[in-house]
C-alpha cells in the first residue's frame, strides 16, 4: 500500500490543529498562575504596607469603622475626617470607665472617662481625662496642648496612652504622627456644667483630620 503525501491544505490544517492545542495548555497555565487576579494583578490586604501595596491592587478593610473602605494611605491626596461626641452625666465619687470615641485604622483610639474629684456626697467636681492609645505597632511623635497652655512634644510607645486632662472647661489639640509619614491633627473642646451641685455633666466632642 502507497502512503500518499498530505496535500498542502491538510498541512495548513495540521499545523492550525497544533497551535490551537498549544495555545490552550498555555492559556491553562496563565489561568492557573493568575487564579483570583484582577487584570493579571493581585490584590494586598488593607493592612499592608504602602511600599508592599505598590503595583497591585488594595482589599476593603474587613471590619471596624471603617469596614468595606479602602485606608485613606493607599489614596494619594486625599485626607480623612472623624467626628467624636460624648456627654456624660457625673458618677458621685466615682470614676466613669473609659469609652471608645473613635477608632482610626491602623493608629489607635480614643477614648474619654469622666471623674468626680469631690469625695463630699452630693456634691460633683468632674475632671475629664481624653486619651489617644497608639495601636500602630510602632512609636508615633506626638504635639499636645491644653488651651493656650504651652506644648508637650514627644514620642509615645505602640500599646501606651496619651491623656488630656481637664478640670473645668476647655480646649485642646494633638498632633500625631506614623513611622509610615500618616498624621492625625485633633481638635477637640472638653465643657463641664454644674460642677458644686449633685447633677454635673462632662462633655467632649471634637474631630480628628488624617493626612497620609
């Protein structure tokens, strides 16, 4: 029996045949290497590092006040606003446990407690004392002032707080600042009412700017 040569057109077919084939098991391999990528790029938890994030792209933050956003220091130019406000009515010759006010992702919280400094029953002195606790996991510079009061400027320690403490009313500032360059401008008024009398109230409200 004679093997006939293909004819031309059956070489042209052969050969798209294999390339088709090919082009598959490569198409595969790309698919598999790229499973869960967008556009070929993967994506970074909102915790990570700016330096980390740089060329993919950047997940919504899972939980927290912030949960379902992207942290403002992955946005270029763009600062962040939070607001905090808390009235308290005064606990006679007792200290109110602190209370969250406002959580920043990534740099810390908040917090504000308010305390009778009288030991008379029936009579209300109440200090205020708003602290910022770092959580940022490293030290984070600080400015603080009490009014017209002169600055405090520092470095506090991841884990450690730094209070306000008013008696009476007034306002106060803070400035903070990341290893990562992110700061936090607070400007806040601490007011207290009917201090001598049995019914005092302490109230603290204020906002926070973040700046990337």
């Amino acid at each position: 029996m004679r093997i006939r040569r293909p004819s031309p057109a059956m070489v042209v077919a052969l050969i798209a045949l294999f390339v088709a084939l090919g082009g598959t098991s490569v198409a595969a391999v790309s698919f598999a290497r790229n499973a869960g990528a967008v556009d070929g790029k993967s994506a970074v938890f909102s915790g990570a590092t700016v330096s980390s994030a740089a060329g993919k792209l950047v997940a919504t933050n899972r939980s927290g006040s912030e949960k379902g956003q992207i942290p403002n220091k992955f946005l270029a130019d763009v600062a962040g606003t939070a607001s905090f406000a808390k009235r308290f009515e005064v606990a006679d010759n007792q200290t109110i446990a602190p209370t969250t006010l406002t959580s920043i992702h990534g740099v810390g919280t908040f917090t504000t407690s308010c305390t009778d400094e009288n030991a008379t029953a029936g009579v209300e002195n109440p200090r205020s004392d708003f602290t910022f606790v770092n959580q940022s996991g490293n030290v984070v510079n600080f400015s603080r002032r009490v009014g017209t009061g002169d600055g405090t400027v520092g470095g506090l320690a991841n884990g450690a707080g730094l209070p306000v403490t008013i008696r009476g009313s007034n306002t106060f500032t803070m400035h903070l600042q990341t290893v990562e360059g992110e700061h936090l401008l607070v400007d806040g008024i601490i007011r207290q009412d009917g201090a001598g009398t049995p019914a005092a109230l302490c109230t603290v409200i204020g906002t926070v700017l973040r700046v990337d």
